[in-house]
C-alpha cells in the first residue's frame, strides 16, 4: 500500500529581508520532511534572492498591487485573486505555515483548503488556524519563525542563512571587479548607504569619510546600490573619490548576492542587502536608528550593530512627528552614530586595529 505524499505551502511573501530569513526555516522543514513536496508562496522581486534553493520544490509567485513591494500587480483584480486561490485549493495543501502575520494571510491559508494551518496569533486571526502560536517581538524575526516549527512538532537542528549563486553569476563578478582594477587578493570594504526610507539612512558624506578611512589603511572600497539609488549616489559620487569603486546601478540583485562573496568587509544600514551580506557570511558593520535591531538585525556572528537606543527608540518613524529633525535631516539617532565608532568596529572585524 503507497503513503500519498505530504503536500506542505509556506506563507512567508514580500521583501528581501523577509525572504532570505525565512530559508532557516524551510531547511528545517526539509530535513523533517525529505519527501514531501514543499511549495513556497513569494513576491516575484524578493524571490529572485533564493533562486536556486533546494529545500522547496515549488516557488509560486503571488502579486498584488501593493505600496511595500516591488509589485507588478499580476493578482490586480478581484478575479485575478479568485483565480489564484483556485489554484491553491487544486493542488491539495494538506498543511500550510504561514508565517506571514496578517489577517489576510490567514484567510489564504484557509481559503487554500488545508486541514493544517500553524501560524502567529495575531491581528485576531486565531479562529483562522487550527495552531496559534505566539508572536514575540523581544527576539529576532528568524527565531520567531523556527518557533512555529517547534510548536508543530519539528525539530530545529540550525538557524543559519544562506544563498545560492551560478558559476555564471560568480564569473560576471568577478568580470565587474576586474573591469574596475581590482585584483583577486585584495581585501575589499563594501558599502551599501542607502534606505528605503531615506531618514533611517546614516548620512552618504559620513559613508563617503569613512570610504576615506579605510582606504588609507590599503583597503579597496566599493559602493553597492540598485538602479534605484543611483539618483542619490550622483549627487555623493565626487565625495567618495574616484579611487572608490562605483557599481551603484551596474549589477542585477544576483550579480550583487556573487559580489558581495567576494568581500572581506560589509558596512551598511538595515536593509534588504544587509541580510545578503549576513547570509553571504562576511563580516559587517550594521547601522540601526529608528527600528530595533532585535527583530530585524543581521543574523550573524560576525557582525556589529550599532544602535543609539534613545527614550524615543524604537519609534513609529511617523518623521518628524515624534522627533526634531537634524539640520543635516535625520533623526537624533542617526546623527549619534559616529564614523570613528564605525570605522573602529570595521577594523575590529577585519582584525586590523
């Protein structure tokens, strides 16, 4: 007599941060169920950062139109959506995991038709799922995730993140680094100094004096950043000096993920590219201003956080509602961090002091 296979969904979709995070989890949920068929539900952006993952069979892309992704709105429609929770129900999930935290996660989950459905018992969702589990946020987002396994009955043997690049993607790297001078053996201090929202962000001219810093200790400095950023970055380049390599708009994200593996050195603000470089396995500098970096600080321990907790941190970065802004426009957190402090950690890490 044949066991029908396990049909498992996980619900985990929108940002890049959030993606990568989750590839703890679903290695764990691998090894516990080595033959069941594991779909994902991702963003269609932030999937491009797990390409090549082997602990899912399936990666099935939902897309609504939203203000916090990068969405290109293929579920626009009422129909659209109707149409994509069919396709869930067909395929006959037995058990879903969502670890998403929104109502409307939970009714996807249901709607998906599954029997299971293990998740956070938040925003009054609980009567949706047949395992609540408690949300917490005095820990880390990849704890609070490994927890919904624990509470399910699977053991969690590893917490640690990790990527996956192509021989192709590794070889246009290192095509960039070479077209820019810059040899195999040298030690290189990659920055990222850019945010999503733009007051979080440490101020560029202090990236720009700290590029400056490094760089007197023989060091070769680069700036990372999406097409996105390049507005930005124009108006900075002079400062940081022609002798800092610019790539500022000049690689895709996967190229970025290969690049990143060839540095020796990360140092930038909490975002979605901090987490690569954490799951890429380097040392780093992150700076945190207005959100906490207990929940969403870089999974590693081979990075430095530096946070200026004030009375006001963590804040609901309503700027500047609760706060004054700087003359330079940032909050007092930002402002409080300071190059020499950045710069002391960065040659700690790097075991250079």
């Amino acid at each position: 007599m044949t066991t029908q296979k396990k049909h498992i969904l996980v619900l985990r979709y929108r940002f890049i941060g959030d993606t990568i995070l989750t590839v703890p989890f679903l290695r764990n949920l691998r090894r516990a169920e080595p033959d069941a068929h594991i779909a994902w539900v991702v963003a269609p952006g932030s999937a491009e950062v797990v390409k090549g993952i082997p602990y899912v069979d399936e990666l099935i892309y939902w897309d609504p139109v939203t203000i916090h992704a990068d969405s290109r709105g293929k579920h626009r429609t009422f129909s659209d959506k109707l149409a994509f929770i069919r396709e869930l129900r067909a395929r006959r999930f037995s058990k879903v995991y969502v670890l998403k935290r929104s109502f409307s996660s939970a009714v996807m989950a249901w709607l998906s038709g599954a029997r299971e459905r293990i998740g956070f018992n938040t925003e009054g969702r609980g009567f949706l799922l047949t395992k609540r589990v408690p949300y917490r946020n005095d820990r880390h987002e990849v704890e609070n995730f490994l927890a919904v396994l624990k509470a399910d009955g699977v053991a969690v043997k590893d917490d640690s993140l990790e990527f996956w690049t192509t021989p192709e993607e590794e070889a246009a790297a290192a095509k960039l680094l070479a077209d820019a001078g810059v040899t195999a053996g040298e030690k290189v201090v990659a920055f990222h100094p850019f945010a999503s929202i733009q007051e979080r962000g440490w101020h560029l001219e202090d990236f720009a004096a700290l590029a400056a810093h490094f760089r007197k200790k023989g060091l070769t400095t680069l700036v990372l950043g999406a097409p996105a950023d390049r507005p930005a970055f124009e108006g900075a380049r002079e400062m940081f000096g022609p002798q800092t390599v610019d790539l500022v708009g000049k690689s895709s994200l996967r190229v970025t993920m290969a690049l990143l593996k060839r540095c020796s050195l990360f140092v930038g603000n909490d975002s979605g590219i901090m987490h690569l470089a954490a799951a890429a396995r380097i040392p780093m500098v992150a700076m945190f201003g207005p959100q906490s970096p207990v929940k969403f600080g870089p999974w590693s321990d081979r990075a430095a956080v530096i946070y200026k907790k004030f009375a006001c941190s963590p804040c609901r970065q309503k700027f500047f509602t609760e706060c004054e802004p700087s003359p330079r426009k940032k909050p007092a957190c930002v402002e409080a961090i300071t190059v020499d402090e950045v710069f002391g950690e960065g040659m700690r890490l790097l075991n250079l002091n």
